[in-house]
C-alpha cells in the first residue's frame, strides 16, 4: 500500500539529509494526519471523519533511519471523495470499502501506524445524519447545550438545521421526526462535502496570489532559514507551504541555496504542486508551469 511509487520515491529522496544535526530537525510523522489535525477544518469533523478524508487524500509517513535520517513512505487513497458521499441508508454501498485506522493513535503527533477497516455505510450523508440526530435529542430534551463542533456544523449548510430540528422536535412521534431528519441528512450531506472541496480549491488559489506578492527578507544565515521554513511546514497549511517556496525561490535568484535547504525546497514545491493540483483538479504539469510564472512575476 505505500512507499513503492516512482514519483513518490522521487520526493522522498529529496528529504533525505546527510548532515546530522539536521537530520534532527526534520518533519517526523504523518503529514496528512498532522495538517487535519492542527489545521483549519471545521470542528465538527471529528476523528473518524478526518480518517475518511486522509483515506481520500493518501498519506505521507516520515519516519526516522538508524543513522537519523528522514525515510518518508506514501499510502496510496483507498476510496474515493464520491464515495464518501453516499447515501444516509447506505444503498449505494458496492460491497464494503476500506478506510485508514490509525494503529498507534490519533493524536495530531500519532497516526504513523496505518491500517485499515471496513468503512461501511459512515459518508457524509450518514455523518450530517448522525450530527442532526444529536442535536435533535437536546432539542428535544431541552438540554444540553450545543457544543461548538454542533455550532459549528449548523453553521456550515445553506439549509436551516436548527429550525428544521426545531420543527421535528415537536411533532407528535419519534418516525416522523425521523423522516424530516433522513430526508434533509442527503442534500445537508453534499453539502458540507462540497463545502470542503471548496475550502480547499479557495486555499490553494490564496497560495496562487500568495507566491506572487511581495515578501519580507529572511535571515541570511541559511541555518536559521532552514529552521525557520521547517518551523513553517510543520504547520501543514497550504499557505505556510507558499511561504517557504516563494521565500527560498527568491532566495535562489540572490545565491544558489546549500544543498539541504536547496532539497527543502524542492520537496516544498512538490507539496505545493500536489495540494494544488489535487485542490483545483489540475494536472501537475499545468500547476507547476502556473506556480513557476507565479513565482517570476
């Protein structure tokens, strides 16, 4: 499942580092995982719910050699974004596909260890279905209060959730209400799918305009540089990706970059390359021509 990819292997190779006290400092762990974790997502994916997504997205394992060095491995997706999308009673079910299971944790620093479960019927569908139910029940028990996961999901659709479980609150039996929540679960489904893929497409063309404006000078200790666009990385946006191959770019175009940092860059662009591409549904080639006239503009 990971690791053999040619293009892979190709970025993988670039984050190898032959300097010790480096080689310490490196991006350790499941960048995928970290990004979802200590990103921007809204709060109310919760941790199965990331685990759908990375199991859409792949993910990048970076572990560390006996002599110190980073050895990153790939995990190719193992189901599809429309997939994930599904049905609330789950008719569209071809069998029973596989999402990624995090054997040694999920924490934001854990998930290293992957494997893999049946994912049944749980798609966004049937998660925007489970969240209505919910709110539903503390609705209609008039308490607790909401969480700000709960706030959060009721504010992430066009559709009036609150008032539509409002609604099925006071309707005589537990069926009927249930019919208004499964008949709305669908359309509030594709919708937060959608609302995703849209926040992603809008941080990778902010990364776009973002590459091309000006920029404040960094440090001319490239050992500081260094540091501090790994400091960057670890963030795991889009954004603090364009921040290191915009500043390093520019950096090149002054005095060629030492061999490490001159690696950190080109496994900087092969990220950004990657989550825009896959953001907006381009071929890499295109987006790595318009992040290059980005760059020199």
């Amino acid at each position: 499942m990971g690791g053999d990819s040619k293009e892979v292997a190709t970025k993988a190779d670039a984050l190898k580092s032959t300097n010790q006290d480096l080689a310490l400092k490196y991006i350790e762990g499941n960048l995928v995982w970290k990004a979802l974790s200590k990103g921007s997502l809204p709060t109310y994916l919760n941790e199965k719910e990331r685990r759908m997504v990375m199991s859409a997205l792949g993910a990048v394992v970076v572990r560390k050699n006996a002599d110190g060095t980073p050895d990153p491995g790939f995990y190719e997706p193992v189901i599809s974004f429309k997939r994930l999308l599904g049905n609330v009673d789950g008719s569209d079910n071809d069998g029973k596909p596989q999402i990624f299971s995090c054997t040694d944790g999920t924490g934001a620093d854990e998930c290293t260890i992957l494997g893999t479960e049946a994912f049944e019927s749980e798609t966004f569908s049937k998660l925007a279905y489970d969240h209505m139910i919910g709110i539903f029940e503390k609705i209609r028990d008039r308490g607790p209060a909401l969480t700000a996961g709960e706030i959060d999901f009721i504010n992430a659709t066009s559709v009036p959730v609150y008032k539509i479980l409002a609604s099925a609150a006071s309707l005589p039996t537990e069926s009927v209400a249930h019919e208004q929540i499964v008949k709305n679960a669908d359309v509030i489904g594709a919708e937060l799918a959608a609302t995703f893929m849209l926040k992603a497409q809008d941080e990778a063309e902010k990364a776009l305009v973002f590459i091309s404006e000006e920029y404040a000078p960094i440090p001319s200790d490239w050992k500081l540089r260094y540091q501090m666009n790994l400091d960057l990385l670890k963030k795991g946006s889009v954004l603090d990706i364009a921040s290191v191959v915009r500043s390093l770019y520019h950096r090149s175009k002054i005095k060629e970059l030492p061999i490490l940092e001159r690696k950190l860059y080109d496994s900087a662009l092969n990220l950004l390359q990657d989550e825009i591409s896959f953001s907006l549904g381009k071929g890499k080639d295109e987006i790595a021509e318009l992040i290059r006239a980005r760059l020199e503009s």
